[in-house]
C-alpha cells in the first residue's frame, strides 16, 4: 500500500479535509490508549471501510501518524503500529522523564484545590478500569490523570511533546498493561496528589519520574 501519492484537488476538498481530520483524530486515539496491538498492519481499504470514507482521507490520515511516529512504514509500503525495540523503550521513558517531570514542576505553582479533586476522582475511575481489566480505559484514564495536571503548567508546546511520546509508546503501552497484572491504581499518583497538597516539589518531581519509567523498565529485557 502506498501512502505517498499526493491527492488531487477537487470540488469536496473542504469536506475530504474534514473526513480526513475525523479519521485522524479517531485513529490517533485508537492508537495512543493502546486499542491496536503492536505490529498491527491497517490498510487504505480497510480503513475506508471501517470509517466511511474514501481512499484520500484514508491516506492522509496514515502519512500523518506515521509522521508523527505513530505508525511505522516498510520500503514495501506496509503500515504497522510500531514494535518497540528496547532502545527505542528506554529512549522514550527518557523523554517522558524529562518531559513530564518539567511539566509537574511547571504546574505546582497553579495546582488548586479543584485540580487535586479532579486527579482524585481521576484515579477513582482508573480503579474502576483496573476492576473490570479494561486495558484500553486504564491507559485512556491514566493519560487523563497525567494531562490534567500538566495543562497546569501552562506549556502548550511542552505538551505536544509529551502527547507525541505518548502516541508513540501506545501499542506498547497496552502490552505493559498485561504485563503488569494490575489490581490497583499506580501507588504514584498517591503520591503525586500528596505532593501537589503539600506544595512538595522535590516530591512531586520524584513521584512523576517514577510513574511514567518504572513500569517501562519491564519491557526491557
């Protein structure tokens, strides 16, 4: 399958365009809480058919995420979710660690009473999720969590970087989850609500750095 042939103007542009950005938004989603397994191929027909629509928007909305990393093309023109090799793991934890620990130190000094409820209720339904095994609601929730408290830190820029990690690691984030076996909410957002209570940010930093790298580290053998 080719993704690379440039799509020609027509009459319906603004409505391919918009059928293009549903696709891609859907997609994005799809792969960044973890509904696609890695190494998954998705196909221009296969795509159109799932979502309505014809071969351009299908197309685009492939050349962007595997630009965005998201997914991965082979010289054959195959697209696949990506499999991570350990390097590549142990890259992107790098990045989270940076990234999101920034980003937590950024936003302490504007964490107020209604952000801390709303991480605690967060991580109520995260135990919900991890309840009923639902892997896909876990990694959408516990996402969630962890971009409520960065928009905070008032880094849009930073925050696209992170997000972007985020798609990236997706597949592979699902596959951490069955590895896990979780029967609990992550012990760390305890103590990432703790520490935006106490106004803690050597705390806050720590708790941040080992929520997003511990349960990578398992990945890698």
């Amino acid at each position: 399958m080719s993704i690379s042939a440039k799509p020609t103007a027509s009459p319906s542009s603004d409505t391919t365009a918009s059928a293009h950005d549903r696709v891609y938004r859907a997609l994005r989603a799809r792969i960044m809480y973890g509904d696609i397994a890695p190494g998954e191929a998705l196909t221009l027909r296969g795509i159109g058919r799932e979502y309505g629509v014809s071969m351009t928007p299908a197309r685009e909305s492939l050349r962007r995420l595997v630009a965005e990393g998201a997914l991965s093309l082979s010289s054959s023109g195959r697209v696949t979710t990506p499999e991570l090799s350990n390097e590549r793991i142990e890259e992107l934890a790098a990045l989270r660690a940076l990234l999101e620990v920034e980003l937590s130190s950024r936003a302490l000094p504007r964490a107020h009473m209604a952000l801390i409820d709303r991480l605690h209720s967060i991580n109520v339904t995260i135990a919900e999720m991890v309840s009923k095994r639902d892997a896909v609601g876990y990694i959408r929730t516990n996402l969630e969590f962890h971009r409520t408290l960065y928009l905070r830190a008032q880094a849009p820029a930073m925050l696209a970087m992170a997000e972007t990690v985020w798609l990236q690691l997706g597949p592979t984030m699902r596959a951490l989850y069955g590895r896990l076996r979780r029967t609990d909410p992550p012990q760390n957002h305890r103590l990432i609500i703790a520490a935006l209570k106490a106004g803690d940010e050597p705390g806050l930093r720590l708790a941040v750095r080992s929520d997003v790298t511990q349960g990578l580290r398992l990945l890698v053998v």
